[in-house]
C-alpha cells in the first residue's frame, strides 16, 4: 500500500466547511483540578468529542471520506472494518446518503457499539479478531460487497480528523501539547498536520494503553513493528501493528507515545465522571491518564495541554465497575 498523503491545511479548511451543520464544534473544558494537598497537577484541558451526535470524533473522518468517495461505488453500497466509533461514523452518513452500509466488526467488539451502528442501519457482521486485522491490512474483504472505506489509511480520512485541530487553536491559542489517543492513527496525524501547518511549536503526542501499543514499539524500532495484542476495557484502540501506509506520518508529525496502563485508564475515566461529569469510554480517557502521569511530566513540558477525549461509548456494566473502584 502506498504512504498515506498528509493533507494540506486548504484539504483540512474544506473539510471543515463540507461538515459545517452536522459536526459539532465540540467544547473545550478545563479538567476539574486535583484537591489533595500538594498536588501539582499541569494545567489539563479536555476537547470533548464524546458529546459528538454518534458520541465520537469519528463523525469527522467519515463524513469527509464519505463526501469524496466515488458516487458509481457508493451505488453498490460500503463496508468497512470497525471496532465500534468508526461504524457509527460511517452508519450515520451512509443513511444520510441512502447508501447501504455493512460493518466488519471484531468478536470482542463491544454491546452498545454494535447495538448503536444497528440502529443507525448497518448490518453487522463479526469476525474473529484476526481475521477483522486482516481487512485492515489488506483494505478488502472476500464476499463483502460495495466500496470499502478504510477506517484510517486515506487522506481524506485524516483531513477531516484534522478539523479538531483547527478547533483546538481558535479556541485555545496558548496550547502547548496536544495528546491523542492511537488506534490506526489517522486522528493523531491528523491534529498534528492542522496544528503544525500554523504552529509548528505546538507538541502533539499519541497516547496507548499498554495492552496493545505498537507505535510506542514502532518509535523504538525505527519501524513499523508488531505486538502481541491483550483485549482489555480500552477497545477503541490499539491493533497488532502499526499500519505501514501511516507510519511516515505518525513519525514525521507525532512527538512520540506516552503508553498507559489499564489500571490509569480506568482511573482518568473515574477522574472525569466525579470531577467533571463527563462520561468517556477507556480509549478516550488514555490522553487523560497520559497528561496526569508524573512520569510523562518532563516530555509533556509547561503550558497548556488538551486531552482529546475521543468517545464516550462505554458499556454501561464497565462504566459501573470503574466507578465502584474496579478495573473492568
């Protein structure tokens, strides 16, 4: 496959403009500070996708990649392969365009994600993980029928993750640090291409957990390397590699990786439902978690720092667990 072309910001701007209406701006929110005695927590802001209409900044990628697709393929209908978000995304605008739209979904993928793209009128389909990897790999499915959008690897789906980074700007120009929870990598590249094309000193870092972190191994091997994947909570994100038609982009525009634990995951999901009232889902609560880790405190530096919080589409059962104190 070849490298994923970075957009342009005027890619970036009409990407914007091709949403207006249907995407929310969505809000900027101070994280509520730490009250124990000698806490010297950074000055913490969270971006709040999860309050997006499909509670996810997928809407973004999808609705852009959607608009451009050739209109004689979208006739015979999409598929795409998705753990969840990126379904809804593309389940919402399909009905909005009368396009039937079937979704790969991995066996592990959770109940109120597959419950919400069904009732935006996907039809799900489940595969074993490593068969569902393996559409990603190759951007095709053997009996699926239509055009297959890659949840990732377009150009077009990073333009339209780059609109959030625009936001971030006119609503925060002092930031310093942006963090971005890693999946495939398409809405991490694609804050950073719209942040650097008009700061180019503005530090944008991915965040993972540490049960599937190939892009923390990918920075240290110089390449794209392969792990070995643990389910966890935290399913929106995290694969057994790193695509290799992303990897130029991830290294020449991300600051590098700060890896989380489940365990912190959970924590920062917690932090926010009694600090702030904001319900995320374990992969939009990792760039929290990465932010508050006194270990990320030196390469994270001083300044502002926005958290993307990228969904909110937690099972109900989990969300109960984390906050009763467990880890689910």
């Amino acid at each position: 496959m070849k490298p994923v072309r970075r957009p342009t910001l005027d890619e970036i701007v009409a990407a914007q403009e091709r949403l207006a209406g249907v995407v929310m701006h969505s809000p900027l929110l101070r994280l509520a500070p730490d009250d124990a005695p000698g806490s010297a927590e950074p000055r913490v802001w969270l971006k709040l996708e999860n309050l997006q209409p499909i509670g996810s900044y997928k809407l973004r990628c999808a609705g852009n990649a959607l608009a451009l697709a050739d209109p004689d393929e979208l006739a015979r209908g999409v598929y795409t392969a998705s753990a969840g978000n990126w379904a809804q995304g593309q389940a919402f605008w399909a009905g909005r365009m009368g396009v039937e739209c079937t979704i790969l979904v991995p066996e592990h993928a959770p109940a109120t994600k597959v419950a919400a793209i069904e009732r935006l009128g996907g039809r799900v389909v489940r595969l074993p993980f490593d068969a569902w990897w393996q559409v990603i790999i190759d951007h095709h499915h053997e009996g699926s029928e239509g055009a297959f959008i890659h949840p990732v690897a377009s150009t077009e789906v990073v333009a339209g993750n780059g609109t959030l980074g625009l936001e971030i700007l006119e609503d925060l120009p002092t930031v310093a640090t942006i963090v971005v929870p890693y999946g495939g990598g398409a809405l991490s590249t694609g804050v950073a291409a719209a942040v650097k094309a008009k700061r180019d000193d503005v530090r944008v870092f991915a965040a993972e957990v540490e049960t599937a972190a190939p892009l923390s191994a990918s920075f240290a091997a110089g390449a794209p390397a392969t792990i070995q994947h643990v389910p966890s909570f935290v399913d929106g994100i995290g694969g057994r590699s790193v695509l290799a038609e992303l990897w130029p982009l991830a290294r020449d525009l991300l600051d590098g990786s700060l890896v989380v634990s489940v365990a912190q995951a959970a924590d920062a999901v917690r932090r926010m439902v009694h600090g702030n009232r904001v319900v995320a889902e374990g992969a939009g609560a990792v760039s929290v978690a990465a932010a508050l880790d006194p270990a990320n405190r030196k390469r994270l530096g001083d300044g502002d720092i926005v958290c993307v919080v990228s969904g909110g589409n937690i099972d109900a059962d989990k969300l109960a667990i984390i906050l009763g104190g467990g880890v689910p």
